[in-house]
C-alpha cells in the first residue's frame, strides 16, 4: 500500500499533466460505471457503458505507470514535459471519442457506418499511432540510457515496452480485419465485463495482456530484487525468462485466438 501511495504522489508532483489526465479517465469511468446501471441500452451485446468503462480504468493505469516511469529516466524537464503532454492529450482525445460513442450507443471501434462515425474511428487510428510512435521512443531511450533504478527493473522496463508495443501490433491486426473475433461476428457470448468470447477466437485477449505487460513485468523485478537476496545476474536472468515466459503467453493467446479458440469456452 505504501508503494502504491508513493507513485500517486511522485506522478502527482513531478508529472501534474498526466496526473490530471489520469483524474479525467477515473472521473469518466465513475461515469461510465453509473450509466451501466442507469442505461439500460445494449450493443454488441453488451450494455453502452462498459466499453468505455474498461477502457477509462485501463488508459488510466497506462497514463499513471508512463507518469512514475518518465520520472525514472534522467530526462531534462524540458524533455519529460514534452513526453508526458503528447500522451497525455493524445489518450485524453481518444477516451473522449470512445466515452462520446457510448452516449450516443453507437461503436466507437470499427465504426464506418457514416461520415461522423468514420472520421471519429480513423482519429482514434491516428491518436493510436503516436501513442505507438511514444512507446518506441521509450524503448530506444531505454536501451540508451542509465534510468534512475536497479538494472533489474531498467531489463524488465525495456522488455515490458517491448512487450506492450507487441500487443498494440495485435491492436493492428483488429483494425486490419475490422472486427476482434475470429471465426464469428462481434458481439456474441462472452466472459462477464471483459465480453471475450467464449464461442470463437478474440484477438482482445493478446491485446488486453500485452498492453498490461509494462505494469505486470517490472512489478514482477521490482518484488524479485526487494525479496531475493542473489546476486545481480541472478536478477537479471530471472527477470528476462519471466519476461520471455509473459511474452510466450500472449503469443500463445494470439495464436489460440487466430486458430477460432476462446481462452475459456463456456
């Protein structure tokens, strides 16, 4: 709890614009959850409202880890303000456009039906392109650099930016087929909130675990070097077969998915 605590104040103090943008998706997802039970319209199966719902929670924690770790890089301020407002006003934009499409319940992703609907979804394409554009500059500056962290985390750091620019590829590969299943049409059963089929392949599941990559891994080498008192290689190579083992995993996921298999059928 105490960590937890420490990384709400370090974003809050040394990254306020993306602490504010973080405040403005728990706000939206506040929203979001009272019009699952206020709303009683229904899309693809699902209520309006969820969508945006996950998608606030999740854009939140991604805007509140790029927070804490830009403050881990020896980035002038300068440089760092720079960073933090192109992600912060790029996904600001973004869960605008998806919380704006669940008022008016329609879908946000996939959506070609009319002009509006069209240049929202190719807005959304492009805000997701330099988000993209974003993880690849920290994945080069932290190969470059000596980041403010034991080399344990600074491997799991890189390997988790790898990893989540992995799992926005498979973002891509929905955009390429316009659709998240795979074997049938959207909208079918699936797993409660999270809705991933349970009938057919859903290439969200990859998705879903490749953009949490970049909290999963170094939290996984932050615990490893408080808790095992080994040497530094140890760390390392333990940290990089958990990382290979987490990116084996959403390849397998995406592999499933492609093949038309749910991860559970029900």
């Amino acid at each position: 709890m105490k960590s937890i605590k420490n990384v709400f104040k370090t974003v809050r103090t040394k990254s306020p614009i993306l602490y504010g943008i973080f405040l403005f998706h728990a706000v939206l997802a506040l929203i979001s959850l009272v019009g699952i039970f206020i709303d009683d319209r229904v899309l693809m199966g699902i209520n309006v409202w969820i969508k945006s719902f996950k998608f606030s929670i999740s854009g939140g924690i991604y805007i509140l880890t790029v927070g804490y770790l830009t403050t881990l890089y020896p980035f002038s301020n300068r440089k760092r303000n720079i960073v933090n407002n192109i992600v912060s006003w790029t996904l600001a934009i973004e869960i605008s456009i998806i919380v704006l499409q669940a008022a008016r319940g329609v879908k946000s992703h996939y959506n070609q039906s009319n002009l509006v609907d069209g240049l929202l979804f190719a807005a959304m394409g492009i805000l997701i392109s330099i988000i993209v554009m974003t993880m690849v500059f920290f994945i080069v500056e932290t190969i470059r650099l000596r980041m403010k962290t034991s080399r344990p985390v600074q491997w799991a750091i890189l390997i988790g930016w790898i990893v989540v620019l992995l799992g926005s590829w498979v973002g891509g590969q929905m955009i390429g087929q316009m659709a998240h299943n795979v074997g049938v049409a959207d909208g079918g059963e699936g797993l409660p909130i999270l809705n991933w089929s349970t009938i057919a392949g859903d290439l969200r599941v990859a998705h879903f675990f490749g953009l949490h990559g970049i909290q999963i891994i170094p939290l996984f080498a932050w615990n490893l070097t408080k808790r095992w008192n080994t040497l530094e290689r140890n760390r390392i190579l333990l940290t990089v077969l958990f990382g290979l083992a987490y990116a084996s995993w959403i390849a397998f996921t995406f592999y499933q998915a492609k093949q038309g298999m749910p991860l559970v059928r029900v």
